[in-house]
C-alpha cells in the first residue's frame, strides 16, 4: 500500500509547503491593501436645500 511507503509522497509534501512558504506568501502578502478602509459614517455630508421652484 503506497500510504505505508513516505519515501515517495513526504519528500513532494515537504518541497511543495516549503515552496508556498517560502515564495508564494510574500506574493500573496504583497497583495494586501495598504490603506485603511474608510467608513461611510467618517464624512459628514451636509444637506443641501431644495430649491422649489413653485414659490
């Protein structure tokens, strides 16, 4: 049974982790979004008046 052997599948598992650890993570952090998100209710928008155009 193959799963009794790790010769063969550990040394893939180990090289693939190794490999998204080591360069596929920065990549991926890399990708973040450095700003902060800002909020709708940060900004405070005055109302306008209406101008009605029947007085």
């Amino acid at each position: 049974m193959p799963q009794l052997i790790p010769e063969p599948w550990f040394a893939i598992f180990i090289m693939s982790w190794t490999a998204y650890l080591l360069i596929l993570m920065p990549k991926v952090n890399n990708l973040k979004s450095l700003n902060k998100p800002v909020f709708a209710e940060s900004f405070k928008n005055k109302p306008q008046p209406w101008n009605w155009p029947w007085t």
